[in-house]
C-alpha cells in the first residue's frame, strides 16, 4: 500500500489503522475484490482521520469498530437526505472541521490534508 500517506508525519499510525479497517472490510465482505477493499479503507481511514479531535483519539483502537459503523451510519442517512438537507449537513460539517482544525492548531499538530 503505497501513497501519498508516506509523506505524512503520522503515516505508521495512519498505515497501521488502514490495515485494520482493511481487515475488518475483508471479513464483513470476503467476496469483494481487493482493490476494492483497498479503495473503500482509504476512504474511511481519511474521514476517520479528518474528523478526530486529536490524533490520541484517532488511533484509540478499542473504539476503532464503533467509530467506523458511526461513520456508516452518518453516510446512509446524508444519502437519504433532499438536497436542500444535504447542503444544511455540509455546512454543518464545515464549521465542525474548522473547530477541528484550531484544536490541532493549539496542539502544534499540522493540519489534517482532507475535505469532507
């Protein structure tokens, strides 16, 4: 598995949660091809990344499973959602990733590279 994630100051951590999200995909799904469990994990290690308040919570792996299903749950119901309802969510989420940001700021921790 090879990225732009190699660049990243906490790129062990974040490889090491990608292997597990991967992991966890391959049982609920043992049908799926590879590269698509590849392409999923990516994807919700980024927003699981994004959205932590400190990089101590993102790699808590005792809640990793129930953080992931959170994440799920949150995109099946922004897909149910009228447009006019998706962008109120959106605007919400951007003003929350903002008040993310300042309080990796406070910490000295460089800004997570994402938009949800």
């Amino acid at each position: 598995i090879s990225n732009n994630m190699d660049k990243h100051p906490h790129h062990a951590l974040r490889r090491k949660i990608l292997l597990k999200i991967m992991h966890a995909l391959r049982e609920k799904h043992p049908s799926r091809k590879e590269i698509q469990i590849l392409t999923l994990a990516q994807k919700l290690e980024k927003h699981l990344y994004c959205e932590a308040a400190s990089i101590e919570k993102y790699s808590d792996e005792s809640t990793l499973t129930r953080r992931l299903k959170q994440l799920v749950r949150r995109i099946r119901n922004v897909l149910s959602l009228s447009a006019e309802q998706k962008k109120k969510y959106m605007d919400k989420r951007k003003v929350e990733e903002e008040e993310r940001f300042i309080g990796w700021q406070e910490k000295a921790l460089p800004r997570p590279p994402c938009k949800i």
